[in-house]
C-alpha cells in the first residue's frame, strides 16, 4: 500500500483537476451539448490548464526556480501560482462563460479565490497543501453538481470522500505535508466551491 499511495498524488496532481471537472460535467450535462461543443471546451482545458502550466513549469525548471513539479518548496510556488490565477481569469472572462457553462463557470470562479488565498498564505509563509485544495474543490462541485442535477447518486459522493482520503494519506506517506497543511488545503479548496454554489444549486 505504501508503494500505491504515491501514485494518487500523480493521478491526482493539481493540473489534472480542472479536466476531471470538465469531464464529469459535460458527463451529467452531455445532452445540452454537441460532441463538437464537447471537444472544443476540453480542448480549451487541456490548452489553459495543463499544456501551458506544464510548458511554464519546464521553464522554471531549466532556469533553476523549481525542481519538481510537485513544486513542495513554499518559495517556489509563488510564480506557479501567479501564473495559475492568470489562467483561471482567461477561462471565466473568455471560455467557461457563465451564459453557457454557469456551473463550471463557478467552479473555476471558485478555483481562482483558492488559488488567491493560497498565494496569501504563501505571504505568511504557510504552506498549503495545493493536492488537498484541488481534490476538495472537485469534491464540493461534483456533489453540488450531483443535487442540482437531481442525478440521486450517491456513489459519487462516497468516491470523492474516499479519494480525498486516500489523497491526504499519499501527501503524508511522501512527508510532503503536514496535518495542519492538508487541512488548510482542504479549507482553502472547499470553502471558496460551497460560497459560490448557492450562486448556481
């Protein structure tokens, strides 16, 4: 199991987030949208928030700013993070609009204040575990999204719960975290997605 637990904290990377989000809602919402519309938007997330963060982050690394792309050192996070919160203003100002898509819209709208306050963490040097923030916040809007939908599957619920656990356990068994910075992680993540949904449930 210790040689598992690693492998979420992969699967389960910060970057990787905002395509499950997209993913699951296109899923529930599949009957709204063309299967062009579909590829369109994905393309966009993969393009917004994995090619050019990882393109960014190969940048940072070749002139010695970060050393690896779980980015554990509390100054090297700053410029990710900057650049992240640039990436989620492209999206709610230009792609994921809320016109079309107000419940992702939301989503990345609420990705974008956990981002800000884990950069003003970083300003009081607390390090907050990104991992914690990312899978909380997809937790919230899958289920959110679960009750809005009327979808009665609690399965999803129970999944999300499981893979933040089993999340906070990889971060722990790597000794990239503390307690207290994966649950301010999972504050950071979750608080921001429950504010903003009563804007769209």
């Amino acid at each position: 199991m210790k040689k598992v637990l690693p492998l979420f904290s992969y699967i389960l990377h910060p970057i990787f987030i905002s395509m499950y989000a997209t993913l699951f809602y296109l899923f529930c919402k599949e009957d709204l949208f063309s299967n062009q519309e579909k590829y369109y938007v994905l393309f966009q997330i993969l393009i917004i928030t994995i090619i050019v963060p990882v393109l960014f982050f190969l940048l940072l690394r070749s002139s010695g700013h970060v050393n690896s792309i779980m980015v554990q050192e509390a100054s090297q996070r700053k410029i990710p993070l900057i650049l992240q919160c640039f990436l989620y203003i492209l999206l709610v100002k230009r792609s994921i609009v809320i016109t079309r898509y107000p419940e992702l819209h939301f989503f990345f709208l609420g990705a974008l204040f956990s981002t800000i306050l884990a950069l003003i963490c970083l300003l009081f040097k607390i390090k907050a575990s990104l991992h914690m923030l990312a899978i909380g916040g997809l937790s919230v809007f899958v289920i959110c999204l679960n009750i809005h939908l009327q979808m009665h599957n609690p399965y999803w619920t129970v999944l999300l719960i499981m893979l933040t656990g089993i999340v906070a356990s990889s971060r722990l068994e790597m000794q990239a975290h503390t307690n207290k910075e994966l649950i301010i992680g999972l504050l950071i993540g979750v608080l921001p997605q429950m504010l903003f949904s009563p804007l769209w449930l």
